[in-house]
C-alpha cells in the first residue's frame, strides 16, 4: 500500500491535505511506515497554528491526561509510580554489529536485534487510540542552526509538552523542499492503567543514530518521551559532529557589564551543582537552561537555546529561593506540573514549597494522607523528589529577547561547574581555549549527597556535564572541542566554579548567593578590564577586585580572610584529582587524545614546582609574580 493511501486511512481529509502540502515523500513515508505498524484508529497532525496546539491541550483534559488546576492554565499530570525518572538501563543505542567506536561507556544494542525488539513491542501498540503527529524545530525558526523534527505520539501530555517547550516546525518542514535532513520521534505509552503506562517493564528507549529515529514505549515521564530534548540532543552531537558544530549541556545567560553592555556566556554544570541558579540570576538576563547549539559565524562562536521551554525539577524551587520561578509557575498562564501533591481546591504542593504540607490530597501514589507508606514500609512523601514543571521561558521576567534571535547570541565566557569539596577554587580563569578544554572540562567531576545516594563524596566523571548524552566516543568529542575554535581570533574564555568548597569542620565556604559575585568577576575578565593571579591550574581574582564586588553587587563586606580561605591552593588535592583523572582516561577511554595526558602532566608539574618552595597550601599573596 503506498504512503499516502495508509494516511488517508488512519487521517481526516483536512490532516491528508496538511502533510501532502509538505511535498515531501520521506515524511510520508516515515509516518506512514509507522501508523502502518502502531495501528492507531486515527491520526491528528498539528501544524503551526493555534487552533491544533488548543485541539491537543483539550485532548490532554479530555482523555484525562492532564486535569486543571485552580490557576487558570495550570495542569497536573502524573506519571505511573515505577516510571518517574530517565531510564538509563533500557536507553539504548542501536549499533550496527562489530562496531565497538562508542566504547564500554555508552550502553548500546545490535541494530538489527533492536529494531527486531522495538518493532515487535510497536506493533498494534496504539490500538483504540488517536495518534497526534507534531512538527517543530529544534533551535530559533529560520536559522542555520534549525533543524526540523517529526514526533509520533498516542499521548496527548507528551504532544503538548512539546509545544510548551519547542518552537513550532511545520513551515520548517515547508522549506525542506523534500530533503529528508529532519529527526525523527516515536513514543507511545502503551496499555494505560488508571491513565499510566501498565508495562513499565517493557520500558524502551532505543536510538537508532543511521537513521535519525528516537523511539520510546510503555512510558509517560517526559525524560523518556518528550523526544526533542536529551533525546534529540544524542542525535544532535552525532550530527554536529560530523558537520563541524556542536551540541552541549548548556545553559546561555546574559550578564551585565559596564555602559549598559551584556556579556554572553555559556555554562555546563552536573546535576545538583548549581547550573538553575546560576542561568536564574536575578538582574541578569536568560536564553536557555539546558542545552545549546554552537557554530563559528563570521569568525564569532554563537550560539542558540535548542528550546523556548523549560522541564525543570521543582523540589525546593520557593518565593526566596527562586523568585523568578516561582513567579512563573504561581501567575496565569501554561504551566503543567507532573508527579507533585494537588489538594481538594486543586492547589498544588511540592517538596520546599512556600507554607504548611498538606494534610491529604492526590500525588503520584493515588490518594496520599500525611504517614502514608509503600509496600516496603517507606514514607511517600507529598511530591515526587523528581517531580517537573513545564513552562516557557518567556513566562520569566528575565527572559532575553535575543533568544528568538536567527543568529543566536556571541558567546565570550565558557564556564564549567562542578561539586567538589576539597580542590578547586570558587571560580577559576582557562590560561587559554586548550587548557580550558583539557584540565577544566574534560576533568569535570560532581560529589554525590548524602540526601540522594546515601553515600557522600563519591566521586562522579561527567566530563562537560554530558556524558549521559554522547553518542560518539568521548576521545573523538573532546578532541572535536578543542579544535572547534580553529580561525577563531577571539575564542571564549573558559571558567571553572566550584560553589561546594568545604572547610575543615565540614561547612561551606561560600554563601549561596556569592555566585553572582563570580560571574561578575569573569564578565570584567573577558573584557580584560581586572587583573588576576597566575596559579599552576589558571588565574584567579586579586583580593581588592572581590572586595569592590561583593559590595557592589552583594552590598556585603568580605573579609581577607575568607578570600585567603577559599582562594588557597590546596596542592595535594589537586595532584590527587589529576591522577584520579588520568586512571579514568587511562582505562577507560581508548581514544583520548594524547594532549589531554600532555596538558595533565604539566599542570601537575607546575603543583609540585609550587609545593616544593612554599608547602602544600599556599596563599594567593604567595604566588603574585612567580614564574610558572
């Protein structure tokens, strides 16, 4: 049966005419190979216009996907009590067989076999239900850095997430004059159960990078099957790889300067290290939370925000905390929150929200009161620790316009943030692209919490905060990095932060607010307007510059003291982390480029030059003017 004869089975006149106006033989096919095999009852395709994003926000009601809440435009979905988080166990790649390139890092399966096991898991799958077939774009409309993507979905939350937090992309699709240059989704939530997926145990997700194809089965939560985001950004560095670009875990800010300017950086942190509140700075300006496309544009390296929305955890977010959050999620207007407690008048709670918990009202368990245990004897608690909230970024006051912007924004300053107690510095400047890539990024690592593994200080290697997502090896990523800014007169300036130093009797030495004081410092940096401290690992602030600073911005005194303390070179434990380093590297990245050992082992030298003439911890005043 040719293409358009199975669409015009499964679709209403007026959704055939839609995709025929595409005049693009590779979409129909794609779809058509899928309704074929998923054998939905009907099809709705949505295009860029308001009345089928409404159609879908009304089936999410309707079909009890989402139920409203007391503000107007606010939801609450919920996911199945076993399918609240990213499945990374049954995250696949399908790879054809023999092909080893990716490494024992990246968990992967035999393409055929996969494909074998995903089309058998889809087959009828979406039996009894309408399917909704959605076109958007990836990165601003119009653009270089636009790509279009298709997703087929049985789940009406899934498709309006999608529109809360992706551009539209069916006019995309209009000017691909038939080029099949597109990504490609399929989910489906399977047999529903009381509204969730009832065969989490048949949970796939399952990439097939020869293709440009994501699929996911048996699954709600929005990690798993809003395909655009971590999804699509595997598809993204594979595809930016090859092309010369590239695709990160990255948030894009605006910071202010001196005369009014505005200063763009970029900045990739592990989860729970602080990436949310740095991108959420009040006074300063915000273009994405998440994740990032960079391209070398007229000598300048620019980027743009993949998405004009935000999936974010909600567990703590607060009137103090996260006012410009909170202002978002608490005004009129689209927001869906998913796995948190809503009470009888349809008000949500979740985890370290403002006022009183609840003493009963509707979770992810069903109906929840205060004690409330699982099987095992466990306390439920009110809201899901991994419980979301869906909004657009243009909900937020500090929302730059220049995020719309085709030619996205000139990046200047690189940071790189991670949870480390004992070693790195609070903020950190790069002697230059090289070693920023190599001893910075690269070595990037995060301590778990004793609040979340229940075991503290463990160690996690995440180097660039991206290593769940890469879909080509780790050696030819690194490598692809450091060469990206080749004919580039003035690369980005690369940054470290560490917000998690400890002191001895275990508290922090940084406050939680000091953050901005940094990022204030490194906006001066990039414009060469302070001076700084040469040290063996890069350059850090002069004591009078953070002195002015935390007056300025903070309007608080910072003793010498705590400067001495928290900016001291502390040797053994940076020699201990760059020998844990290069282990890792050693064993288990085969192709890590002979540099990243060359730029290691310089480092270390220069530590111990330094141990050997002033002893294991060494004040900044020590080290003005010595030779490196």
């Amino acid at each position: 049966m040719k293409s358009i004869e199975v669409i015009k089975s499964k679709c209403a006149p007026n959704d055939v005419s839609k995709l025929e106006a595409l005049k693009n033989q590779a979409v129909l096919d794609f779809i058509a190979g899928y309704l074929e095999l998923c054998n939905p009852d009907s099809a709705f395709v949505r295009t860029d216009s308001k009345e089928d994003a409404l159609y879908i926000r009304k089936k999410a009601i309707e079909l009890k996907e989402e139920s409203e809440l007391a503000v107007d435009g606010h939801t609450i979905h919920f996911d199945g009590y076993f399918d609240q988080a990213r499945d990374k166990k049954n995250t696949k790649y399908l790879i054809p067989e023999g092909d080893n390139r990716l490494g024992s890092n990246i968990s992967k399966i035999e393409r055929e076999a996969g494909l074998s096991e995903i089309n058998l898991l889809l087959k009828d799958i979406m039996k009894g239900k309408q399917v909704y077939i959605c076109f958007f774009c990836l990165g601003p409309n119009n653009s270089e850095f636009s790509i279009p993507a298709v997703q087929i979905t049985d789940s009406s939350y899934v498709a309006h997430s999608e529109d809360i937090l992706y551009r539209s992309g069916y006019e995309e699709f209009m000017n691909l004059k038939g080029s099949d240059s597109f990504f490609k989704f399929v989910h489906s939530a399977g047999l529903l159960e009381n509204g969730v997926s009832r065969d989490v145990e048949k949970r796939r997700v399952y990439i097939d990078l020869k293709d440009n194809i994501v699929y996911s089965t048996n699954t709600q939560y929005a990690g798993n099957t809003v395909g655009l985001k971590k999804l699509a950004m595997r598809l993204a560095i594979n595809k930016s790889s090859r092309e010369g670009w590239l695709t990160e875990h990255m948030f894009i800010m605006g910071i202010g300067g001196q005369g009014g300017r505005t200063t763009y950086f970029a900045g990739a942190f592990p989860s729970a290290c602080g990436k949310t509140s740095t991108a959420m700075l009040e006074g300063e300006t915000i273009v994405g939370d998440d994740i990032a496309y960079f391209r070398k544009v007229n000598g300048q390296i620019r980027a743009v925000n993949v998405e004009r929305g935000m999936f974010g955890i909600i567990r703590d977010v607060n009137s103090k905390a996260d006012p410009l959050i909170w202002n978002a999620l608490n005004g009129p207007g689209e927001v869906i929150f998913s796995n948190i407690l809503i009470t009888g008048d349809k008000v949500p709670y979740w985890l370290g929200k403002d006022g009183e918990v609840p003493p009963e009202g509707l979770n992810y368990s069903g109906s929840w009161q205060k004690g409330k245990k699982d099987k095992d004897g466990a306390e439920i608690t009110p809201s899901h620790k991994n419980a979301r909230y869906t909004v657009r970024l243009g909900k937020l006051s500090n929302y730059d316009q220049k995020a719309e912007d085709a030619e996205g924004v000139e990046v200047k300053g690189v940071i790189y943030g991670g949870r480390d107690s004992d070693a790195s510095v609070p903020v950190e400047q790069a002697f230059n692209w090289q070693h920023g890539i190599l001893a910075k990024a690269s070595t990037l690592e995060s301590e778990t919490t004793a609040a979340t593994l229940g075991q503290e200080g463990v160690r996690k290697f995440n180097p660039m905060s991206n290593l769940d997502f890469l879909s080509i090896p780790i050696g030819e990523y690194i490598s692809n990095n450091l060469s990206f800014v080749e004919g580039v007169k003035s690369p980005p300036v690369i940054f470290s932060v560490n917000y998690f130093l400890k002191a001895k009797d275990g508290g922090y030495l940084n406050g939680i607010h000091d953050k901005h004081v940094w990022l204030k410092w490194m906006e001066l940096r990039v414009h060469n307007e302070v001076e700084a401290i040469k040290t063996p690992s890069g350059y850090i602030p002069l004591y009078e510059d953070l002195k002015r600073l935390f007056k300025d911005v903070l309007d608080k005194d910072y003793p010498e003291g705590e400067y001495n303390e928290q900016f001291k070179l502390r040797i053994p434990e940076n020699l201990a982390k760059i020998e844990r380093i290069i282990g890792i590297y050693k064993k288990q990245v085969s192709d890590a480029p002979a540099e990243l050992f060359d730029e290691l082992e310089a480092q270390k030298k220069r530590l111990l030059r330094v141990s050997e003439k002033f002893g294991e911890n060494v004040v900044p005043e020590d080290l003005k003017g010595m030779e490196l």
